[in-house]
C-alpha cells in the first residue's frame, strides 16, 4: 500500500475517533441519537447540489444508505445513548475488522496471508488493553449495538469491494438522503425531534456539521475508495487506529484521563499495523536483493 493511501486511511481514522467525542457532545446537549443521525446526513446532503450523481443503480446506493447510514452511524450513535461509554465503543466498533477480513474470505474468495492476520491480533491485543482499562461503566444493551453497528460496518465494506469502480464521494453524498429520511421516520416514531431542535445551540449545529460533511460523507469516500485500491483485509485493520485517536481527542477535549496503559495499548495497535502494512513491502525487498 503506498505511503499516500496509508495517510489517507489513517486521515479517515482520525475523523472516525473523534466522532465519538462529537457524538458526546452532541447528546450531552440535548439532542436525541437518532435525530442528531439524521441531521448529519440531511446536512450531507447538501453536496448533492455540486456532486453528480454515482453510476450505481438506486437500489444500492438505498441499500448502503441503510446499512450505513442507519446501520453504522445510526446504531453506533443511539448505543452511546443507551450507555456505551464512548471509549469502549471505539474499541467494541473494531471487531468490524474480523467481521471485515472473514467476510471478505467467505463472499469475495480473499485470503489473507498470515502476516496480515498476526498483525491484526497484534493491534487488537492493544485494544483489549484499552478495553480492560477503560470498560466499566457500559451498559449490555450499549455493548450489542454497538456490535450490531460493527457488523453493518463490515457489510458495507464488502458491498463496496464489489461495486469495483464507482465514485465513492459521490455515493456517499447521494445515499445521505436515504439515511437522513429512514433516520428521520425512527426519530419521529421514537424520539421527539420537535422539542429537541427548539432548544438547539450553536455548539449543536457545530457538532452536526463536523459529523456530517466530514466524519459521515468525507470519511465513508475515502474508506470507500481505499476498498477499491486493495484487498479489504489490508484496509480494515487501519480501523484499528480510530479508539486511539478517539482517546486522545477525549482527553484534550472531554478531559478524560489517559493513563501509561492505554498509552502502551496504542502502541501496540501501531505494532499490528506496521506488521500488516510494512512486513510484505520488507519482503519482498528483501527478495530482491537475494535474486
């Protein structure tokens, strides 16, 4: 993987983590998780005005805008509600990199070398470091939806992988709707979204603007494309990454502590990626200067 797309990955890592704390502070002010979802999709929306329209057929930008938008986004938010807290839901929302690499085997036939899976044990070893230290506190209805959102991740990984060439920004511009709309019924039917947006703040409005332009549809067109470029089984364990500029990010902006384990957990998340990146390019370097 060139050292382009790896930054990339790791740029998608960086807006994923700090959603949760977005996500936080959204709810912290009021407003309930499935109308907070559906806004940063309607918000996304918006790009639809100056992005053309994918070469997909509608089904299946309507499917991914269930499986990701109220599938991923969705039920990731509404299980912060329900008391996951929301470092350890970072954690729990990267078992969608096995839920990743064992679909991909089963649908699309990939095998991943062995390099790749140790590396994958590797960093999530460093989370369950995170999750031993930081765990207490959730709820069992916050754990399975967040694991349910983690498997919609992984669906949504492979129906990627197949489209093959398609524009994934403006997929992911042009399935916002679909999301905003089906999230928008389940907050009518659930929620009282009338009440929660007339005590809206400015903080809110930042908070829906950075979750939707850039974590919801920047975020799932570089993903996206980086599925196109290669093997899913190299991209997903770049997901690995989010718990840990998800701690980071709450610690400057939320306070919370960030203690010599969590720190060590980190390291050994990069430890995994490095294996699963570096090891084959070291490689076959290596065979080269033999031949």
């Amino acid at each position: 993987m060139p050292i382009t797309d790896m930054l990339l990955a790791s740029l998608v890592a960086l807006l994923w983590g700090g959603n949760f704390t977005v996500v936080r502070l959204g709810l912290d002010g009021g407003m309930p998780p499935l109308l907070f979802a559906a806004l940063r999709f309607a918000v996304a929306s918006g790009l639809m005005l100056v992005v053309p329209r994918p070469a997909v057929p509608w089904r299946m930008v309507a499917t991914l805008g269930i499986v990701l938008g109220v599938g991923l986004y969705g039920l990731s938010t509404v299980s912060i509600a329900a008391g996951m807290a929301p470092g350890l839901g970072s954690l729990v929302l990267q078992s969608q990199a096995f839920m990743t690499i064992a679909l991909a085997a089963l649908v699309l036939g990939e095998r991943p070398p062995a390099i790749v899976l140790l590396g994958t044990l590797v960093a999530f070893a460093g989370l369950a470091l995170i999750g031993l230290g930081g765990g207490a506190g959730s709820t069992f209805a916050g754990l399975a939806i967040t694991l349910a959102a983690a498997a919609c991740w992984a669906a949504s990984n492979i129906l990627i992988k197949r489209l093959g060439g398609v524009d994934m920004l403006a997929l992911s511009v042009w399935m916002s709707p679909v999301a905003a709309v089906a999230l928008a019924i389940l907050s009518i039917l659930f929620e009282d979204p009338a009440a929660a947006w007339a005590h809206r703040s400015w903080s809110t409005v930042a908070v829906i603007l950075y979750a939707g332009p850039l974590s919801a549809a920047a975020g799932s067109a570089l993903w996206g494309t980086l599925l196109k470029r290669h093997p899913a089984s190299r991209v997903a364990p770049f997901s690995l990454l989010v718990p840990v500029f998800g701690l980071v990010i709450a610690a400057i902006c939320l306070d919370e502590r960030l203690d010599q384990t969590k720190v060590a957990a980190g390291g050994l998340v990069f430890a995994g990626l490095a294996l699963v990146v570096f090891k084959p390019r070291f490689r076959r370097r290596s065979a080269a200067r033999i031949l």
